[in-house]
C-alpha cells in the first residue's frame, strides 16, 4: 500500500506564556495527540471554535511552528529530517493560504513581486520567462495580467485570495494548507474562491488541508471532516458519514449552532451552555464534559479514546445514545 | 399607527481626500415598536454606517448627513442638540457592537460602567445603582455577578464582554435596540447564546431590535423583516419570510444561493460574479447592473424606483415592473 | 514613482514642512557651493579683530579678525556632514540591532536590547566627550562618536516595527516559501518597518548638529575645520562686546535645526498613515 501523502502522528503543541521569570507561567496545550492522514488529491476539513488549535496544526503542518513532540509524515519521510536536509523541497510540497488577504500580501510589493518571490526562490522558471509565468498564474485564478504591477491595496478582498492562492500555487504544492481562506471574505466572494480552490483541485490534484469555523460549508466541499475541540480530534471520518449524522455531542451542538436559512425556527436546538474553557488548564477527563448537555459522572473522570464507530472515529464514552434507532 | 423608528430618505456623506463619499444614499425604512427588523448587507453596503448615523456617531468619523429625517417617537433626532441626543442615546435607545471593547472603558470595572449609566439616566442612588447592575448582569447570564461587576473588561472572555455591553445598553430599557454585527466576532456556539439572549431579552423588554449582519441565517433566526442593502442603497426590504421565499431583485436571490449550501458536493456553489464597484466609481443606474445577469439597458439609465410587489415587501428593480 | 508622487502629495499638505525643506535645499545649497563662490579662507586673518558687520565684512570679524561669513559657509559644510552623516551611521547600526533582536526574538533579543539599555543609560553627550577624549578629535572622530552615542532610540524603534510585522501572514508566506531570513528582514520586513525610521533618523540629523555644536564649543572637535560650534565657542567670550560673533551662527544652527524638525515632521505625516486626517 502506499504512503498517504501526509500523516500526522500523536502531535502534540505546547506554548509556554508567561516570563520565565515572572512566575505566572503556564502551559498553552494547543494541540494534544493528534493524528490523521491526507491521501493525494483530497481535502481533509479540520473544524472548531477558536482555541481549539485548527490554526496552530495548519502552523504545524506547515513547519512555521514545530511540534512539541509526534512526527509528521511526508510521502512517507519524516518532515523534520526533510526539512533540515532540503528545506526548499518540504517547502515546493506544503503551501499554506492564509485567513486575511490584507495581511497575507506584502503591501509594499507589486503582484507580480509577490508571485515572484516563489518562483525565484524555487528556480521554477528563468527569470527571462518569470513575467509569463506570473501572468499564467494569474490566469489560472481567475485574474488578468492587468494586476502584474499593482500593489495589494489597489486589490478587494476576493481579488487578493486569488493573488495568495496564485503565490501558493507557484510552486507546485502537493498539499495546500487552506487556513479559514474564505471566512474574511464577504458571501457573495466566498462562493467564488470556494469554486476556484475545488476547480484548481480537479485540475491540478492538490489536496487541501481546509481549515473552518463553518461545519455547514465544509460539509459540502470536503472528503473527510475531522472536528476539533481544545487540542483534540473528537469526531473525524468521511464527509458521506459526516453529512449521515454526527455522533460526538459536540459536532452535533456546532452545528445545530449554525445559523441556517429555511430551518423551523420554532425548534428548540441544544444549545451549548458558557464559553471555550481555557487551553492553559483543560477540564479532567473529556474536555467537553462542562458544557456537553449529555454529561455524565465518567466523563469529568475518565478521557475517552477516540474509537470506530459507524464508520468514522469518535471521541465520546456515550456517541452510541447518538446513532438514530435503527 | 406609526412607527416607533421612521427613516427617511437618509443620505451620509464623508469628506474623503479625493472628495465626498456617499456611503448611504437615499435609505428609508421604519421598525415598529417591539419588531426585529434586520439590516443586511455586505462590506461596503453602508449598512454599518447607516446604524451608526442614527445616533449620529459617524461625526466623529469625519462622515455627515447630509439628507434625510431620522424620526424616533415622531421627533426628528437630526434637530437635537447634542445635549437633547445624549438623552435619547443610552435611554431610549442603546446601542451593541461588533467590538465590545469599543463600548467599554478598559480602565473602569464592568459594574461601575453600567451603575454609571443607571445614575445619569435614571437617578439612582449608588447603592440601588448596584444592586440594579447585579440584576441585570444576572440577567443576561453572567454566572457569579456579585464578583464580576468589580472586573475589568480585559477580565472576560469575548462572550461575556458581549453580555456586558448587552447589559449596558439595556441599563435603562431602551425601546429599541441596534445591534452592529453583535455576534460577528464570536464563535458560532457562543453566537447562538447572544442571539437567543437578545430575542429573549427583547420580548421581556418589549423593545425592538435595528439588527445590523452579513449573516443571512442569523437573520433568518432572529427578524421579522429585513432590509437588503448593496453599494449604499436598499435593494429590497420585506418580511423575512417573503423575502426569503420570494425575492425579487436578482442581488437578493444571488445572495440568498450562495448562502444555501445544500449538502450536494456535486456542483459547484452557486456565486455572484465580480465585486462591490468602488465608492469613487459607482455605476450611473441601478448599482448592481454590472454584476446582474438579467440586467437590460434601461438599468444603466436611472436609479430603479422602489415597486411594491406585495403588502409591504418593496424591490428596487425595473425587473419587478413586468409582474403584476 | 507612483508611491513618490502619492508621497509628494501628502507632504506637500504640510505647508510648515514644505518651507522648512526649502531653506533646508538653500543651506545644503550654500554648504556645497558656498565655499567656492565666496573663497575666503575662514581660518586667515583678513582685517580687524571685532569688528562689527559692515560693507567689507558683511557679517563682521571675529576675535582673531576672521571673517564670520566665510566661517559661516565652510561650517556649514561641516555642521551638516557631521550631522548627516552621523545620523546615517546611528540608523545604519540602530536597523541592524533592531532588525535582528525584533525578528529573532528570545535570547537573542533579551542580549541585543540589554545593551541598548546600557548605552541608553549613560547621557550621550557625555558619552561623546569621553569617546573624543579617548579617540583624537577629527571628523570622522565626531562623527562615529555621535553615531555611537545615538543608535539605541533606533534600534528600538526597529526592534518594536520588526515585531510588530514578523508574525503577520505575509512574512509567514515568505517562510512557508523557505525565503531565507536575511531576505525576509531586508525585503519582506525591511520596507514596511522603514516609514517611522525615516522620520526619527531625520531628526537625528538635528540631534547630531547641536551635539557636534556642543562639543566644539568645548574645544572638542576637529581643530582644523571651521563649524558653527566652534564659531560660538570663540564668541562667547566676547559676547557682551560683540553680540553678533555667537549670535550668528547661533542662528544659523537654530534655523537648520528647527528646518529639520519641521521637516521630520512633514516626514511623519506624509508616512505615517495613523495620523492620517480623512
């Protein structure tokens, strides 16, 4: 069998906050045990609140931040040793997009400066030839070369998703990392960077690592969906599974919590009590157990594993009151 | 029997260094006494800016307004003085925001915030000030108030900042209530708790609610009517249920697609081609024309008159002239 | 271009600024030019000690029956190159201390910045008078005294812009792309965190002036240059007999000195879009 494209395995993502000195120092567990697989050409959503650490694994993945402890596996090579060997080969694999197009773009520098950094930096192309491919890559975004020379704040919103992707793409990635790409973009935008990230994956066979806040959306545009909550996977599996039912109490409430056109307003949808607790002190046992409306005494005790169950892994001592009576 | 907020033909301008900037051009809508009316739009709408003007906070800003009446009980609020407007504002109506840290002085505690407003406005002694501010705190949800209303702002989480402010602008019981992308910058659990607080909140009060959001579904859940603003001016404005199931300008419906996701990964979602046109370079006509796929010549020619197409649900497009 | 003119507009809107660059282009003028178009060598004796302005000494003799005006021109020259340069070489050290402790952060930060403390500690001018007194007095001298003496406000001018920027999304683009970091500070970095620099290293200049006037006035420049510090320096002794002898050059550094701040001034609304009016 082959190797997934990327395999995470057990990480583990500690910050220390506080001085040394000061006393008040503490552990942030932004991201504990955590293990998953990307296969060639997929998207793999990662969904959760802020705090529950999508954003520190796309970090993670992407080597901006190492891990504290676990390993992550490229086609089968250890990331950490690819990276100290050919750091400019992890980097022509792994992509990342970022959330805020105004801050992802050097406002001091033109496009086609921005776009070609990473084809320079990579010797994708003699720099003869760099101005055509910009505008290829461009093209390929939906943009005309009419932006070679602009400045990122001559851009919208949208228009500036595209440029970021573009810049990503200039290397060819095998995986992009899609950090909530959309969620800074106004509706009628979403919907056109939503359909140029899938239309670049047919054509192109990258696979996304698609990070959201928006159970509802990634429900419709990714092949499994892993649902995170402080630090931990609770709920991951196909997206058929997933669209199915959710099993863990804490994907159900996420997304009831999301507001949708045309459901009954009159029906009362559980909703969760008080905020995310603290990532610097995580509640005992399962993390959920102070805000899940089907706590029990075994949960504030014992963690639970994440464990099969109809057909995805779930991290819940009681997901089965959860499956719909056969 | 009129109504308790009455907008007319409201214009606000700013001075901008390559000259004046209409970010709200000619908007007229009204919310009745205890109603959820929602404002929606995307960035650059003025959606923002025509909430903000009714109290006459664009000032500041650099922004003016430079139409209009803004009727509230059947006085004009433009033809306060500001003295008169700081009455109006915070007692009879409060005001919420998308940034609570906006609302709140970081270096008062929470309690004296709010006690502050209660003695201003109501007269209160500072003992029953207290005890006032720990009944509303309790109200909106804040566990332990007797130890949270001597903290700081800085001291809550971004849920509970919310629920502060909340209780600010409700100190006095306003009769209504606008609320700026209240839930914008909260998490989708922590959102529905605020949201269902305010619907609660609202029928205790008997207040109405000026709803300002992006968010299509929370207006779904939340309003009663809905305002459909594009590039400074109202596309449509109707009862949600009418709108939502019946929308007649094409901006409507697009918006309405994109934000229905079917769980059908098949095709591709449904999108609004191009973007906002820029402040500077605003179509002649209708403003959407460049983007509307239905769009005619005559839609270039004019501003399209507002054409009622059902008991109360207006649209602003010569596409509505055809039906009946 | 386009960026410059944009610039140009912005600062032009500062009419204050716009007149002190000006009279800033005519001294500048006056330092290069000056001293070939008005040729009088300033250390001769040319006429009477102390002798009050008049048709042959436009701006009178000093106490050696120099001539002021032609002192006035050479130390221009003087006044401004040490000032100028000075100022380039405390930002040119200021950025790179900065640069490195802002972007590195931790240890690397904690040992760059304990030092800037420790210059910061000691008063610069001070300082300046203990390093001429080590080292020989001569231009260069001076001028690397006064570097050294003001580089710390920089560099935590630059540590605070670098940090402020290595954790935004475009520069973690850049490292996701396997830039290396040299390149990331110099170009990704470098031009967004230079706008406030600009302004603070402009009114270095100012700064360097009236420390290189002091130390002259002490004795402790070049002896062999003429400066306006120095011209004060042998005035002020006489000053109740012949006012004018300090009072001009006094003058002359007042002038420079308030042009450039005004300048800088002009410098920081044009780049700094917080103070930006609507």
């Amino acid at each position: 069998m082959n190797a997934p494209l990327l395999r995470a395995q057990n990480l583990v993502k500690e910050f220390h906050t506080g001085g040394r000195w000061s006393g008040s120092a503490g552990v942030v567990h932004a991201l504990s045990d955590v293990s998953f697989d990307i296969e060639p050409g997929e998207t793999l959503a990662v969904v959760g609140e802020s705090g529950c650490g999508k954003s520190t694994l796309a970090r993670c993945v992407t080597a901006l931040n190492l891990q504290t402890s676990g390993t992550l596996l490229i086609d089968g090579q250890n990331a950490q040793d690819l990276l100290r060997r050919e750091p400019l080969r992890f980097r022509r694999m792994i992509q990342i997009v970022f959330q805020d197009p105004y801050a992802s773009l050097n406002p001091r520098r033109t496009i086609q400066q921005s776009i070609g950094d990473a084809l320079r930096l990579h010797r994708m192309c003699k720099s003869k030839e760099q101005r055509d491919a910009v505008t290829a890559l461009l093209e390929r975004v939906g943009l005309s070369s009419d932006y070679l020379g602009r400045y990122p704040h001559e851009l919208s919103g949208g228009q500036r998703q595209r440029v970021a992707i573009a810049r990503a793409l200039a290397v060819q990635p095998r995986l992009m990392v899609c950090d909530e790409p959309v969620s800074a973009l106004d509706v009628s935008i979403q919907a056109q960077i939503i359909n140029l990230l899938k239309e670049i994956q047919k054509a192109l066979g990258v696979a996304y690592l698609f990070i959201s806040h928006n159970l509802a959306l990634v429900r419709h545009i990714s092949d499994r969906i892993a649902v995170m909550y402080l630090g931990q996977i609770v709920e991951i599996g196909p997206a058929d599974a997933m669209r199915r039912n959710l099993l863990h109490p804490y994907s159900r409430a996420l997304f009831a919590a999301t507001p949708e056109i045309g459901r009954d307003k009159t029906a009362a949808t559980p909703m969760l009590r008080g905020d995310v607790p603290s990532p610097i002190n995580p509640p005992s046992g399962c993390r959920f157990h102070t805000r899940c409306p089907i706590a029990r005494p075994r949960c504030a005790q014992e963690a639970p594993l994440l464990r099969e169950l109809d057909g995805r892994q779930v991290r819940c001592h009681f997901a089965e009151e959860m499956l719909p009576a056969a | 029997m009129s109504a308790l907020l009455q907008v007319e033909g409201l214009s606000v301008q700013f001075a901008t260094d390559r000259g004046p900037v209409r970010a709200v051009e000619d908007l007229s809508f009204s919310v009745a006494a205890g109603e959820t009316v929602a404002m929606v739009g995307e960035s650059g709408s003025g959606k923002s800016t025509a909430a903000l003007s009714l109290l006459r906070l664009i000032e500041p800003a650099g922004g003016q307004v430079s139409a209009g009446r803004i009727l509230f009980d059947d006085v004009d609020l433009l033809g306060l003085s500001s003295r008169q407007l700081r009455g109006v504002r915070g007692s009879r109506i409060g005001m919420i925001f998308q940034d609570p840290m906006m609302a709140l002085n970081p270096i008062f505690t929470i309690g004296w915030q709010i006690s502050e407003s209660l003695r201003e406005h109501l007269g209160l002694s500072r003992r029953a000030a207290r005890d006032r501010t720990i009944e509303l705190l309790q109200r909106v949800g804040i566990p332990a108030p007797e130890q949270r209303i001597d903290q700081y702002p800085h001291n809550l989480s971004g849920g509970m900042r919310q629920r502060v402010m909340i209780a600010m602008a409700l100190a006095c019981r306003p009769s209504l209530l606008i609320a700026d992308e209240p839930t914008t910058a909260l998490d989708v659990t922590v959102q529905a708790q605020v949201l269902a607080l305010i619907n609660t909140l609202k029928d205790e009060f008997g207040m109405a609610v000026l709803l300002i959001t992006h968010d299509l579904g929370v207006v779904w859940e939340t309003a009663q009517r809905v305002v459909v603003m594009y590039a400074g001016r109202k596309v449509e404005e109707g009862s949600v249920s009418d709108v939502f199931e019946r929308p007649e300008h094409p901006y409507t419906r697009g918006l309405l697609k994109t934000a229905r996701l079917t769980d059908d990964r098949a095709g591709p979602l449904v999108e609004i081609p191009g973007t906002v046109p820029n402040a500077f370079e605003m179509p002649h006509g209708c403003r959407f024309a460049p983007r509307c796929a239905q769009a005619f010549a005559r839609c270039e020619d004019g501003v399209p008159p507002d054409i009622k197409v059902a008991v109360g649900h207006d649209v602003a497009c010569l596409l509505a002239e055809r039906a009946p | 271009m386009k960026s410059f003119l944009h610039f140009w507009r912005r600062f032009r809107r500062n009419r204050a600024a716009l007149v002190a660059l000006f009279v800033l282009l005519a001294i500048t003028l006056i330092a290069i030019v000056g001293p070939y178009v008005y040729t009088v060598d300033p250390f001769e004796m040319m006429g009477r000690a102390s002798t009050p302005p008049s048709k042959r000494f436009w701006l009178g003799t000093d106490v050696s029956g120099r001539d002021v005006l032609a002192g006035l021109i050479h130390g221009a020259r003087v006044s401004l190159l040490i000032g100028v340069a000075a100022s380039l070489c405390a930002t040119l050290v200021g950025l790179i201390v900065g640069a490195v402790a802002g972007y590195y952060g931790r240890a690397v930060d904690n040992i760059l910045m304990r030092c800037t403390d420790f210059f910061l500690t000691i008063p610069s001018f001070v300082f300046a008078v203990v390093l001429i007194a080590i080292f020989r007095p001569s231009v260069t001298n001076v001028t690397i005294a006064i570097g050294i003496v003001s580089w710390p406000p920089v560099a935590r001018l630059v540590r605070a812009e670098f940090i402020a920027q290595r954790e935004r999304e475009y520069v973690l683009a850049a490292r996701a792309l396997g830039m290396s970091d040299i390149e990331i500070m110099i170009r990704q970095i470098l031009p967004n965190a230079l706008p406030p620099v600009i302004v603070v290293s402009s009114l270095l200049v100012a700064t360097a002036i009236l420390t290189e006037s002091g130390l002259s006035f002490l004795g402790l420049s070049d002896p062999n240059v003429i400066s306006w510090g120095y011209m004060i320096g042998v005035g002020r002794t006489v000053l109740r007999l012949a006012w004018w002898m300090p009072a001009i050059p006094g003058i002359a550094i007042l002038v420079t000195v308030l042009c450039i701040n005004l300048v800088g001034e002009g410098l920081n609304d044009a780049l700094n879009p917080r103070v930006q009016r609507r």
